[in-house]
C-alpha cells in the first residue's frame, strides 16, 4: 500500500505542475516491465550457465569414468591373454615331458628286454658246457647281467613311478 500511496502522491505532484500525462505513464510501466523482464531474463541466464556447468562437469565425469573401465577391461583382457598363453605353455611343456618320460621308459624296457635275452642265451650256453672254465666265465657274466637286469628293473620303476606321478599332476 506505501507504494501505492506514494504512486499516487507522485501522479497527483505531476498532474498539479502539468507534467503528466499517460504517455509518461505507459513510459514508466514500460521501463519498470522492461527491467523486470531484464532481471528474469538475467536469473534465467544465471539458471542455464549453472544447469551448462553441471551438465559439462557430469560429462567429463562419466568420460573420465569410461577411459578408467576401458582401461581396466584392456588390463584384464591382456591378464587373461597372458594367463591363458602361459597355461597352454605349461600344459605344452608337461606334455612333452609325458613324451619324454615315456621314451625313457621304452628305452629302459628295450634295454631290459635286451639284457633279459643275453641272460637267457649265458644260461643256455652255461647248461651245453660242462667245461669249469667256461662255466666260471659264464657264472661272472651272468652275474653281471643279473646286477645289469636289477639295475634296469630299478630304472623301469622309478621311470614307471615317476611317469604315474606326472600323469597324476597333469590330470590334477
């Protein structure tokens, strides 16, 4: 109401000096709406500026965000491609031990077969001859071909025990 009252005080103060009329009226409306649209127009640019900083700070958010889980998934994808690389390297290697230890064992079996058959052949030539002499030649070759069969039959084991525990490994 003060306002209201000192707007009419004021009309009244022009009217009596003759200055006014209602085209200083409209002026003077117009100029207070004008300022008034001014000030909103100004408040609503303060509003967009603060919605366009937020707006432009949760973009680089959300991209710093993506660069880090595009970072980790390429760390992870490179663990794993070098898990998997080793594992196939560890299973290439078992496995070739596997040959290995199987060669080994065959050739231990030969070598056993071998000594079996020189064994059997002194015990046959033992039992043609009577002669002392070469029954005593026979005997110390055949004891060494005996102590030749049970070192073979010793490796063949182990060879065999060995292989068994590898393939248990290899299984586990």
């Amino acid at each position: 109401m003060k306002g209201s009252n000192s707007n009419s005080s004021r009309k009244r103060a022009l009217v009596v000096e003759g200055h006014y009329d209602e085209d200083t009226s409209r002026r003077c409306r117009s100029k207070l709406s004008y300022t008034l649209l001014e000030t909103e127009l100004q408040s609503s640019r303060s509003e967009l500026e603060h919605e366009q900083s937020l707006r432009d700070l949760d973009k680089r958010r959300s991209i710093q965000l993506k660069t880090r889980l595009e970072k980790q998934l390429q760390l992870l994808t490179e663990e794993a491609e070098e898990s998997k690389n080793m594992l196939e390297e560890v299973r290439e290697k078992n496995d070739e031990h596997i040959r290995s230890l199987r060669d080994g064992r065959q050739d231990a079996l030969r070598q056993l077969r071998e000594v079996q058959s020189e064994l059997h052949e002194l015990e046959f030539e033992r039992k043609e001859e009577n002669d002392e002499k070469s029954s005593s030649i026979n005997t110390a070759k055949i004891t060494h071909l005996e102590s030749q069969l049970k070192a073979r039959t010793e490796e063949v084991d182990s060879l065999r025990q060995r292989l068994d525990e590898v393939v248990a490994e290899y299984k586990g």
